[in-house]
C-alpha cells in the first residue's frame, strides 16, 4: 500500500539506515536527542494489534535489535521506546537512547526540559551515530 500524500510513503522520514522488506529503521532529526530512531511499518497500519503475530513478532524483533546495538555502542542511561504514532498511519516504534545529561531526562523527551542543553556532549554522541548506523544495518540484516 502507498500513498503519494502521505509523508512516510514518499519520503524516509529521516535518514534511512537500514531498509527491510516491512519494515525500515531510520535515524531522526531530533534537536537534542541525536540517537533518536524509529521502526517504521511500510503499510499503512494504525494499530500495533493490527498486525499478525507473525508481523508483530518482526516487528519487535527489529525493535530489539536496534536496542542492542545502542546499548552496546553507546552505553545510555535509559532506552525510551514509545509508539505513538497519532500524526501518521504506518505504525512506528520510536527507539530513543537517553543520557542522564540529556536535557530531559528522567523525563520524556517530549515532556518539560530539565535543563539546559549540552551541546559538547550532544556533538560527541552525533560523531558517533555513522558508525552505529552501519553496525545498525549489519545486525539488521536477518530482516531484510
Ligand atoms: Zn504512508
């Protein structure tokens, strides 16, 4: 299923780090939380229970993999999943690695700021993000 007005249809909605047959993992454009990812569903699908067993167990699976990959490259504080999706029809998993310096956390990064931004800190963890990218995408590969 495609639409040509819809954004995710036509566009990555960020830079595209891996794609898979369902399902593709991109990489977002978030001031302030640079290891910010999402699992996006290629259909359109609203609702994760929508999805068979079998879709919502690659879907997951996905999830997960990304998950290690952060955690090993990069040591977070916390991994924040949410799935939300109220803006678009293709069900996503938002994969998002929080620091204890980020300028949200403990709370969610679309909660209040905590503090003020650290910008030398965001620089180095975004230098790091091509090189996860690509390990990304070689632990993705059984998905594809
Ligand atoms: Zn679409």
């Amino acid at each position: 299923m495609n639409d040509s007005g819809c954004v995710l249809c036509t566009t990555p909605g960020g830079a595209l780090v891996w794609q898979g047959a369902r399902v593709r993992v991109i990489r977002a454009d978030e001031p302030g939380f640079p290891a910010f990812y999402r699992v996006v569903w290629t259909d359109h699908v609203a609702e994760f229970s929508d999805l068979s067993p079998a879709e919502r167990g690659l879907c997951m699976d996905v999830v997960a993999a990304v998950e290690r990959v952060l955690r090993a490259q990069l040591q977070p504080t916390k991994i924040n999943l949410a799935a939300l999706g109220n803006m678009v029809p293709h069900l996503h998993w938002h994969v998002v690695a929080r620091f204890d310096w980020d300028s949200h956390f403990p709370a969610p990064i679309w909660a209040a700021a905590q503090r003020e931004r650290t910008l030398e800190q965001e620089a180095a963890l975004a230098a790091r993000l091509p090189e996860v990218d690509a390990l990304l995408a070689a632990a993705l590969q059984p998905w594809s």
